[in-house]
C-alpha cells in the first residue's frame, strides 16, 4: 500500500488510525510513519484541550485547523509539521 494512502487513513477516525499503524509495522514507511504520529498528537491535543473550559471551543477549533492543514500535507505527500507538531515526532518517535 502506498505511503500517502497510510498517511490518510491515519486521519480519518481512530479506527483509521490503528489500521494505518498496524499496516505500517509490517513495512515501515517513512512519510506515514511521520502522519501517524503527527495525528495521534494532535487527537491527543485535541483530548486535553477540551478538558480546559474556557479553551475548548476555540482550542477545538484551532486543532481542527491544524488537523485539516495535516490531511493536505498527507494527500500532497509533504513531510511538514503543523505547529508544534515537531514535538509531536518527539515524543512519539517509537511509532
């Protein structure tokens, strides 16, 4: 299966998601690998900022932008971060 396909799959439910990873373990890519990574920070964001009362409206709001603008660099094959998504690639570099 191509990267790209990966990369967007990563991103259309949590489901998507695990399907996207457990594709991934079998052969490694590097353009999926750095989406699925990248998604799983952002839906994680996404889950404390709506705890937060008074940021979870607008935070919602920018984490979807950052979600969407995620998708067209997945569908353009383009390996760049949303903001602070460089932590992302951190934290979550064993994936």
């Amino acid at each position: 299966m191509d990267a790209r396909v990966k990369a967007i799959i990563a991103h259309l439910t949590p489901v998507g998601w695990i399907v996207a990873l457990l594709l991934n373990l079998d052969r490694r890519d590097e353009l999926s690998s750095f989406f699925i990574r990248q998604t799983l920070g952002l839906w994680m964001a996404g889950a404390v900022i709506s705890w937060i009362p008074v940021l979870n409206i607008f935070g919602g709001l920018v984490i979807f932008a950052f979600w969407i603008l995620s998708l067209v660099y997945a569908a353009q094959g383009t390996m760049k971060t949303v903001p602070f998504g460089e932590y992302f690639q951190v934290w979550f570099s064993s994936l």
